[in-house]
C-alpha cells in the first residue's frame, strides 16, 4: 500500500501564493506529509488546472517555476473509466457546481484507495475520503 494523497489544484495553489487565505495551512500540510512520508500525487488534470491557475493569477514565473519545483512529483493519468465514472458523478449531482475535474480527480482516488489532498467541500458531498 503506497502512503500517498492525490492532491487538488487547492492546496497546490495556496502553496504558491502568499495572499491565499489557505496559503499558510498549505505550507503547514506539507510539511505534515513530508514528516510522515506520505508521497503527493498529481493527476494530469490537476497539474494542467494548476499551471493554468497560477499561470493566471500570479504570472508566467510563478506558473514556470511551480512547473520546474513539481517536475520531479508523481503524476498519474486518470483511466477511460475514471472519466465516465466523473461523467456519470457530475450528472447525477447536478444540483451541485462539482468540475468534471474535480470529479475525474474524485473517481482516480476511490480506485486507488486514496485521500484526497483538498480544500473543496465538494469531494465530500461525492463522499470521497479527505486528507485532513
């Protein structure tokens, strides 16, 4: 059993922007998972949310060297059957604004068994464990 969190855009973004609300609490976990020896996944939907997110909101040097700090990461690509999964969860939650992303990410954990790294309500209400 890999002792691991997939990470979402969250954290990853309050991480890297020192005016984020979360942005101390982000360095603190890290910090936790480094102690613990817990290794941070990337899916490949949240490492294109991230940079396009940082990319945006503080500019091309921080998106480049965000890119360059998580080169090295553990990234993992979501199967056919973890987007239909996030289809099917997106439709059958329609009342809620939960992001094909953020769903793709939610199906990848429940098939891997892991915590997901998150500031969102909404792995919650898909009923996806939550590293807290």
């Amino acid at each position: 059993m890999i002792r691991a969190v997939l990470a979402d855009t969250g954290p990853l973004f309050a991480a890297n922007d020192e005016g984020d609300e979360h942005h101390q609490r982000a360095l603190r976990e890290l910090r936790e998972l480094a102690r613990d020896r817990r290794e941070v996944l990337i899916a490949y939907p949240i490492l294109l949310e991230a940079y396009s997110l940082l990319l945006f909101k503080l500019g091309t040097n921080a998106a480049s060297g965000w890119l360059a700090e998580v080169s090295d990461a553990s990234f993992v690509n979501p199967t056919p059957e973890d987007y239909a999964r996030a289809s099917s969860t997106v439709r059958t939650l329609a009342d809620q604004r939960i992001t094909l992303v953020d769903a793709t990410v939610a199906a990848l954990a429940m098939r891997m068994g892991l915590d997901v790294w998150t500031y969102d309500h909404h792995f919650d209400v898909m009923r996806v464990p939550v590293w807290r």
